[in-house]
C-alpha cells in the first residue's frame, strides 16, 4: 500500500507540545523565581498562590490552554497541565483556582479528569487535611490518548472503505487510510525511540 508522506496536522502539533514549551519553560521559571516561591510541601504551607506568576509565564499557561481547546479539550485542562508543568512542588485545588482565576469546582473537575488519563497525580501532604496535585513525570499518556483516536478512526475509515463504489469518494478515503497508518506506525517508533533515548540499556 502507497504510504501517504505526512502525519495529520493535530499528530504534529500534539508530537511537538511538550518539546516545544518546556525548551523554553525552563528559562522562564529561572526568570521568575526570583521573585516568585511555589509551594514546598517539606515547609509550612502558605497562604494559596501569593502571586506565583509573571506575565510570561501566565502566557505560557494560556498558550497551553488554546492548543487544548483548539483540539476539542476544555481551554482549562490545557490552562491547569501548563500550570503543574512549570511548578517545581504540588499546588492545592485552591492554590490552582486562585493563580488562574478560575472557580474551585471548575479546577476540581478538571484535576480529576487530567489524573483519569494519567497526566496528574493526588495525595495528601503528612500531616495535613489538605490534597495537592503534581503532574508526572511520565507524559507519555498525551500520545497514548492521541494514537488511541487516531487508531479509532482508522477502524471507522476500514469498515467504510468496502462500502463505496469506485470513484473520488473512495480514493479520497482510501488516502485518509494511508495517512492513519502512516500516523499510528510513525508515532510507535518515535515512542520506542523517545523510549530508548530516554532509559538507554
């Protein structure tokens, strides 16, 4: 089968997320720690979010936020992972609804569902009532979730295929076929590869 040359465009841009930012995030918390203290959970907690973020790091977060929404996620999933992601120490419900403005039941329901796919991780701080969220250090479950649709239209574009006649809509199918297994065969390898760069033997 004729292998179509380039991935979809929302494999791309999900491929290249976490690349992207954190090349630059790093030097952005450098910059702002100066005058900014996140949370420490071996300390005395503070008060929820004293003012944590400068404006290039709020940008950030809420470039993180648009990508997420402009692939069908909710523009506080995408705000509250660039949050975790550039926090050093885990941060309250609280903590999280205060530094980006948003309603505390809103960031629970979005904590829950970003530690559902396994980007976020909860637990309790010794000898405290209060919970507090950190993103892993494993993101792998960003592609996983992302190869899972990819693979789930490509069965949809299978069973459709023997159901058209010969004719444009069918050859225009039969290319987004290619392109799916194009995708789904190009992000296995660079996941065995990122896989392999990363825990070398």
């Amino acid at each position: 089968m004729k292998v179509a040359g380039r991935p979809s465009a929302p494999q791309v841009v999900l491929c290249t997320l976490y690349v992207r930012y954190v090349q630059n995030i790093r030097s952005h918390t450098n910059a702002a720690q100066a005058g900014a203290r996140v949370l420490n959970v071996t300390t005395p907690l503070p008060s929820p979010a004293q003012g944590l973020l400068d404006d290039r790091l709020r940008r950030v977060i809420d470039d993180f936020g648009q990508i997420f929404a402009r692939y069908g996620l909710a523009l506080t999933i995408g705000r509250v992972f660039g949050l975790l992601l550039i926090s050093d120490d885990p941060l309250s419900l609280d903590d999280i609804a205060t530094l980006l403005g948003v309603s505390k039941s809103s960031t629970s329901v979005t904590a829950r569902e970003l530690e559902r796919l396994g980007i976020v991780r909860r637990f309790a701080i010794p000898g405290s009532r209060r919970i507090v969220y950190e993103l892993g250090d494993d993101l792998e479950p960003i592609f996983d979730s992302q190869l899972t649709r990819v693979r789930q239209q490509l069965a949809v574009l299978d069973r459709a295929e023997p159901l058209l006649m010969a004719g444009r809509a069918r050859d225009r199918l039969h290319h987004m076929q290619e392109l799916h297994e194009f995708a789904v065969r190009e992000t296995e390898g660079m996941r065995e590869r990122w896989r392999q760069r990363k825990d070398p033997p």
